[in-house]
C-alpha cells in the first residue's frame, strides 16, 4: 500500500497513512489499534475475541485445567490479527469522514 496524505481544510494540519500500520496490526491488533486512534474498533475487536473464545470453549468441551485450554484462545488471535490488518484503510476512512483532504506528499527538502 502506498502511503496516503491527508491535510485538515480548517488549519493546515497533515497526516498520513502508510502501509506499515497494517503490520503493527497484525502483530499487536488491539493495542496497534488503539494507538492509531481507532479506539471503537478496538473495543469490537477486543469483544469479538472474547465472543469467539466463549464460543470455542463451548464448541470444544475444554475447560480452565485442561493441557489444550489454551488452544480455545487462537481463534480470537486469529480474528484480532485479521481485523488489524485492515487499520490502514480504517485510518483513511476515518480522516476522509472527518473531512480532510487527500494531498501529494510535501516535500520538505526543497
């Protein structure tokens, strides 16, 4: 993904969004997307995890005490890493929502 700028119409102020934010999502998903300032995503993806593990739980039969317990949490994992993969295009809707303007890249070494 390439990295998209953005700049508020009211003061001038710039942003931008580039592809690395997907990785930092994957690898941490809630608290990559917290820091990113998706905190409403994060609360669905923190909820959906927990749902998915309950859901596992009773699916498996497994309780706290068993040797595989822990494999009931990977699901929810899975579905953290998979949604914070998708924090760049939520970042660039977020600040087309909020009515900032896409831009060219600044370039401040001129």
């Amino acid at each position: 993904m390439a990295t998209v700028h953005f700049v508020r119409p009211s003061d001038g102020r710039r942003r931008y969004v580039s592809g690395r934010w997907r990785v930092w999502g994957v690898l941490f998903g809630v608290p990559a997307m917290l820091f990113a300032g998706l905190w409403l995503h994060a609360l669905i993806a923190a909820i959906a995890s927990i749902a998915i593990g309950f859901a596992t739980e009773f699916a498996t039969g497994l309780r706290e005490g068993d040797p595989n317990y822990l494999m009931t949490y990977v699901p929810g994992w899975i579905v953290v890493m998979v949604y914070g993969g998708f924090i760049p295009r939520l970042r660039i809707r977020k600040y087309e929502r909020l009515g900032w303007k896409r831009v060219e890249p600044a370039d401040e070494f001129e």
